[in-house]
C-alpha cells in the first residue's frame, strides 16, 4: 500500500513539474542589477537558482569555520551523556558514590541537569546521607519543581519524617495535581504518619492514574484498609468507618477480615458474622474461614451447622475442616472434632491445627496426648520434625480424597463409579 502512495506522489509531482515547465516558459521574468557601473541580466528562475545556490555555499562555508570551535562543546556534551549514562547504571547497581558523582557532573549540562540532579538526589538517599539529598533537590527545584516535591517527600518518610512529607504533599493533593508517584508517596507517608484520612484519600486517584500494577495497588490498599480499621476507637467508630467504604473496598478480603476481628473485639459478634458470610458467599477466602471459626463463643451451634453446609462444595479445604474442628472443640463434640482435625493435618499440617487437636485431647482428660500436639505446634512452626500422635484414625490411615463428592454427566445426573 506505501509503494502505490509513493508512485502517487511522484506522479502528482511529475504533473506540476511539466505545467510548470511551460507556466514559466511562456513568460521567464526579466531581472536587472546594476551596481557601479555593472549590470547584469537574467530571468527570474535564474535568479532564483543563483539565490539558492548562494545559500546553500554561505551555509556550508559557516559551518566550516564553525566546526574548530564548535568540536569544544560537543565534546563536552559527549562527555557529559556518557557521565549521565553511567551514573545511571552506578545507581541501578548499587554504586551509589560512583553515582552520585557522575550524576553530579552530569548536571552541569543545561539539559540533562534536572534528570541529573534528581537522580544523584536519589543516589545520595540510598545511601543514607538524606541532608545531602535534600540540598540537591533545592539545587533541581527550579528545573523540575513537581518531580523534586514527590522526591523530598520521599526522601523526608526514609528519614523517619513522615508527617513532614505529607504536609509538603498536601497542597498539591487538595488540589488534586499530585503526579501517581506523588500520590502513592501520600498514601505511603500518611500510613506511616498516623494520618490515615490522607492515606485512604490518595488509594483513588491512584486507582485511576493505572501507574501502578492491580497486585501492588491491592497490597497497598489492603494494608492501609487494615491499619484505618484497627485505628477504630470504639464499636460505633468502626461501623462508621465501614459504612463510608467504598464496595468495592468492603469486599477486599484483608479488609473483611480485618472488620471481622476488630468488631468482635468490641463484642459484635453478629455483625461481623453476617460480614463473613456475606463475603464467602461471594468468593470463598481461607483466610475468611479461619477468621469464621476464631470469633467469640456466640451462636456456635448455628455456625457449626452453616460451615458443614460448606464441606460439600470444599471437601478438601484444609482451613474449613480446622474451623469444623474448633467449632467441635467448643461444643465438646470430641470425635466430630478428631475427625475434621486430623483431615486438616493430613491436607495441610499447620501449628493453629495441632494447638486445637491438643486442645481436643486435653478437654478428653488425655493430658500426654495433648502434651505431644503443643509440641508438635511449636516443632512445626520452629520448622523441626512433629512426633506422631495416637488419633482415632491410627492404625486405618487418613483418608485425603474428596468427600461429599460427586461425579455427575451434562444432564446433571450422576455417574455410577466404577
């Protein structure tokens, strides 16, 4: 398709060339100079070709002359492109002294001294020296003033002053013009500072600005949802935090879980339960689940029963059969309560598992039985070799296949095993 456009335009340019041609043939032009005595005569289009050619020799000739004293300056602009060029890869690599001395250098050349100065700035940081970094951001403020704001903000939260860095941040941020690494700076600097307010403001422009990857804006987000939630000083606090969540935010996992035990802790119960449930039954979660099972001794029985329910469609989860296990344990249903536990220790050995195993032991008056399953809960989270301990299932081994459990054709109906 380029070659027909090319052959177009040579065709078009060919056209006007012949019309043209006999435009100016019909009629030259007539050009007369006289000058002292001299006078010369010719046509208009060559005059023209004369005044092109003339151009076209004075500028080779000043570039000629020009070229001594020009070879000075280009040198010193190869010089310092290849300073910036190895300052950068000092800073990437760790060198950070080597860095900041040819970033250092770099920055006498106008146009690279902002990148320059900002990245020796950064150099001067990781190493520690955060008064030097902060004198070489005032030396790059005029040259690049946003990008040497989210920088001193930076270098300010490294240093131990977050609480400064979000009140150098702040303005731009009421006025909504902070840049993405402007605004994740906030959100890191107000989670540091206490100022949680601010933190959670920045989570949505960040959001929006898709600077950053869905998995680091997550862990971001959910951290700073946990640590506003834990900051709650009272029941209704909480519940009003929760309720100026936006959705999207009340369905992150950390954040349900964080909401569950926090209620609970201020003795809501039910509302944390009804936001457990809500949320398995939306996305099932290990980590809702286990949450599900460790809340307070309300209602246990009625948990009890909605977490069997869930057995059928995860048969082989390791983290609800040790909510069913803990939820036995309180009811004093020991051999349910074997049961559910020794399947978790069989699909996934945990130390949370082996405590509420020792605790099932223990309340059956079995005192070294129950003994041998702490130990086992501290050996395995020291990462050492557990003892094997009698349960009810010894002697027949652990079933691990799927339970409750079946196989069923395109029309619903289910398969006769063979």
């Amino acid at each position: 398709m380029r070659l027909w456009r090319w052959m177009l335009l040579l065709v078009i340019v060919a056209a006007l060339a012949a019309f043209g041609w006999h435009w100016v043939a019909e009629d030259p032009g007539y050009v007369l100079l006289r000058l002292r005595g001299w006078k010369v005569e010719t046509t208009v289009v060559a005059a023209v070709l004369i005044l092109l050619f003339g151009w076209a020799l004075l500028t080779v000739l000043w570039r000629l002359l020009s070229w001594p004293f020009g070879a000075v300056s280009r040198r010193h602009r190869r010089v310092g492109q290849q300073r910036m060029s190895d300052g950068v890869i000092a800073l990437i690599t760790g060198r950070h002294a080597d860095a900041e001395r040819d970033l250092g250098r770099a920055s006498r050349l106008e146009h690279l001294r902002a990148p320059a100065l900002l990245a020796a700035a950064e150099a001067a940081c990781r190493r520690g020296e955060y008064t030097r970094a902060l004198e070489t951001l005032d030396q790059a403020s005029p040259w690049a003033p946003q990008a040497a704001r989210v920088l001193r903000a930076r270098v300010l939260r490294r240093e131990g002053r977050p609480s400064d860095a979000v009140a150098l941040l702040a303005a731009d941020a009421d006025k909504g013009q902070l840049s993405p690494a402007g605004w994740r700076e906030l959100a890191l600097s107000g989670l540091a500072s206490g100022d949680l307010v601010r933190a959670r403001a920045a989570l949505d422009p960040l959001r929006k600005s898709a600077a950053f990857g869905s998995r680091a804006h997550v862990a971001l987000e959910a951290e700073i949802l946990v640590a506003s939630i834990d900051a709650a000083a009272d029941g209704v606090a909480l519940n009003t935090l929760w309720a100026k969540l936006p959705k999207v935010q009340r369905r992150l996992p950390v954040a349900v879980d964080a909401y569950a035990r926090r209620a609970a802790a201020f003795g809501l119960i039910l509302p944390a339960m009804d936001e457990l449930e809500s949320a398995l039954r939306r996305d099932w979660s290990p980590l809702l689940i286990a949450t599900y099972g460790a809340l307070g001794s309300e209602d246990i029985e009625a948990r009890l029963r909605r977490a069997e329910g869930w057995l059928d469609a995860h048969p082989n989860d390791a983290a609800l059969l040790l909510t069913l296990g803990r939820l036995a344990v309180r009811l004093k249903l020991w051999g349910k309560a074997h049961q559910f536990l020794e399947r978790s220790l069989a699909l996934a050995p945990t130390t949370a598992a082996w405590e509420v195993l020792g605790d099932a032991f223990a309340g059956e008056g079995d005192a070294g039985q129950a003994q041998r399953c702490y130990r086992n809960a501290l050996a395995l989270g020291r990462g050492e070799a557990v003892l094997p301990v009698l349960t009810r299932s010894q002697g027949r081994g652990i079933d691990t296949r799927p339970m409750a459990i079946e196989d069923r054709d395109q029309h619903g109906l289910p398969r006769l095993r063979e």
